[in-house]
C-alpha cells in the first residue's frame, strides 16, 4: 500500500480529491494535512468582506469533503520534511510517512512586529473570519498594499461600510503605484474618487499612535486598525528542510516536481516555477490549472509513465471587483468595467465552489 500525501488545501489539491472520489488508484491511500478545517477560496473574500456571500459560501469543509471521496483528513501543519527517508514532521510532535507528496499550502503576509497589534492578519485565508468583520466596523480603517488584492479588499469595505452607515472612509497607503505593472493605475484612481476612498501612493507607515499612523513622507492618517495585503511571503518550511528554494519558494520544474527530489511535488503559490523567467504570478489561475497537471503526474510515478508538463498560458483573465456589484477585467493588453465584470466574476467562482459542494 503506497501513500500519498496532500499538505494544504489549495485549490489543486481539492481538484486531485474530488479525482479520487472518481477514480481512486489501486493500492493506494490519499491522506490530506491540513492546519484547518475548512478551505476558504481566496477569490470570494472580498465578496466576503462586502457582505455579498455568507460565510459558508466561501469555504469548502474538508472533514465531510474529504471523507465523501476516500480521503484520510488529518488536522496539523507541517513544519518540516526529511526527503531522504520520505517524512513529514508535524508541529503536533507527530511524524508521518509518504511514497509521494505534494504541497499546496499558498502564502503568507509578514506584519512587521512593530505593526502588529494594530493589525489584522488575512493570510492564511483562515484567519478572515475573523479579521475581516472586525476590520470594516473599526472607526478609521487602513488597507496597507497597492496590489490586486489590497485594491480589491479597500473596494469592498468601503462598499459594506457606506451600506452599513459607516461615514469614515477607508485609506489605503501603498509603497508603489497601484496596480503596479498594469495599465490601470489611473482608472483605479478614478473608481477611488468615484467610492469616496482615500489613498497614498509611494508612501509607508513608519510609526503607530493610538488613533493614528505617521507614515514616511510626515503624514498623519487617522487609523484604528490596519489591514495588510502587501506582497506574499514563503513559509520557511521549504528552507527549513534543506528543499532547493528560492526566496523560500520551492523550485519545481515543468512537471511541478521538485527540482532536487522526484517524490516531491508542488501546486500554486507555493512554489518558484523554474523554467518560467521570474517565476509564476502568485494568483488562483495558475493553481486552479495545475490541478490536472499534477494529478496527472502523481498518478504517473505510481504507474511508472512519462511526467507531463504545466504549460503557463501567456495572457491571463484577471477581474477585480470594484465594489456595488461592479468589477473590473484585465486580459492582456484588453480590459472593461462595470456590472457584466463582476457577473462573469461572481459565475467563475460559484461555479469552483459547487465543484466541491
């Protein structure tokens, strides 16, 4: 009997269970490891936050799911691995054994110490229950970030708050430009203006007074709490475990198979793409596409056949929702607003969501 492996919940990994409910392979047990009950799709949290989905909505309950397709559910996080003798390490003091194993367990966002209790931790996903009502009924809400995902979460604040009646507007303070990298910094700024937000650009927080922050270029901005969305960070367990890494990302090649080790495999954002120059953007279209891929795979070293190959495509949807039911989609150099965007948005991922229903 051989065993498999799945350390996190991602969105590959929940694709390779709802497979093995399907077709499980002979001889073989699935175990999944994962440090919380539920999985909470990342693309449904600022729907979340907006009130426009329920909490149940967003999350898939891996104690139920698992056992309806033959997978063993084990509660814990994994903090290191021995590649040589096919050992996961758990923080429980636990040891568990594998022929194969593969990882999907995302990011994480590094609250600088100083900052942190003022502010709301949002990744891992989980922690949102939390996080995210506490933070839209604050008195002076922050969002520190100028990506996607920081842009996206301000929108829907400010959307819930001027529903709710909330009259202090959220600020949202960010090193670079937002949307850094695409075309639309300027129409974002213009739906902040449209949303009543406010927001600083090139610019950070450097220190924390009780109902306010002083940031870098001498400003003071009231601020209650803050919520940080800046960019993702690698948990250490890869570097840990002595796992060819970059920046903590374990490398993987083609076949999202480590690079230094054949029994070991990686899915989404966990991971360094190497035959990618500068990697792979970390967002839920690539590990929503590697899911087949690495099924695939893992069903391959089983039987002994050739890997096969995670082609990243070039151009990539990506919509944002803008809040009031409205979104904004970006596909390559080609993008539109408004109430169609956040349909197509909200269609995608319900349709993902009831894949595990």
């Amino acid at each position: 009997m051989k065993t498999i492996i799945l350390v996190g919940a991602g969105h590959s990994h929940l694709h390779i269970l709802r497979e093995w409910k399907r077709e499980p392979l002979p001889n073989c047990r699935l175990v999944l490891i994962s440090p919380s009950p539920f999985q909470y799709y990342s693309g449904m949290i600022s729907g979340f936050a907006e009130g426009l989905y329920a909490l149940e909505e967003t999350r898939v309950p891996l104690i139920p799911y698992s056992r309806i397709t033959g997978t063993e559910f084990i509660q814990d996080t994994i903090v290191r691995v021995d590649a040589e003798q096919k050992v996961l390490f758990g923080s429980k003091g636990i040891s568990y054994s594998y022929d194969l194993v593969s990882f999907d367990i995302g990011t994480f966002i590094q609250i600088p110490e100083q900052f942190k209790q003022l502010s709301s931790p949002l990744k891992p996903s989980y922690h949102m229950v939390e996080a995210v009502p506490a933070f839209r009924e604050t008195e002076a809400p922050v969002v520190i970030g100028g990506g996607a995902a920081a842009v996206e979460m301000a929108f829907s604040i400010q959307s819930w708050r001027t529903a709710n009646g909330y009259p202090t507007p959220v600020a949202l303070i960010s090193s670079s430009t937002l949307l850094e990298g695409t075309s639309q910094s300027d129409h974002i700024r213009n739906e902040f203006r449209h949303m009543g937000l406010v927001w600083f650009e090139g610019d950070e927080v450097e220190e924390v007074h009780s109902s306010y922050v002083r940031t870098r270029n001498g400003r003071s901005i009231p601020c209650t709490s803050m919520l940080w969305l800046t960019g993702p960070q690698s948990f250490t367990l890869f570097k840990d475990s002595g796992l060819a890494e970059t920046d903590g990302f374990l490398n993987v090649n083609e076949s999202l198979q480590s690079t230094d080790n054949a029994s070991i495999f990686a899915a989404g954002d966990c991971l360094h793409f190497t035959t990618s120059e500068g990697g792979l953007a970390k967002n839920d279209v690539h590990a929503v596409k590697q899911g087949p891929v690495l099924w695939y795979n893992l069903q391959s070293m089983i039987v002994g056949r050739p890997l096969k190959a995670y082609q990243p495509s070039k151009q990539q949807l990506t919509i944002l929702s803008l809040g009031n039911r409205r979104g904004l989609a970006l596909y390559g150099k080609f993008h539109w607003t408004g109430r169609a965007a956040w349909l197509l948005k909200n269609k995608m991922d319900r349709d993902f969501m009831n894949r595990y229903r």
